[in-house]
C-alpha cells in the first residue's frame, strides 16, 4: 500500500511542474502577411445501446 501511495505521489509531483519555477515564454513571432488557418476539429459518433 506504501509502494502504491509513494507511486501516486511521485506521478502527481512530475505532472503538477514541481521540477522547477516556471519560465516565461519568449515574444511571439509577428504574423506574416495574407490568409492563415489554424485551429482544432474533431469528429465522432455517439450512440448508446
């Protein structure tokens, strides 16, 4: 049961950013001239039984 709780708690520790402060990222880019498509889509299909 020990093993089982260390386990957890070293997974939450390495999932939460406990390896360090957090750094700010650099500036972004500036954006190019013209048409730019971006974005996320998904498609499924629900049904129940």
């Amino acid at each position: 049961m020990i093993r089982i709780t260390l386990a957890v708690l070293v997974l939450t520790l390495a999932g939460c950013g406990a390896d360090g402060p957090p750094t700010r990222p650099g500036p972004a880019p500036e954006p190019q001239p013209g048409i730019a498509v971006s974005g996320e889509a998904r498609i499924g299909v629900v049904s129940t039984l």
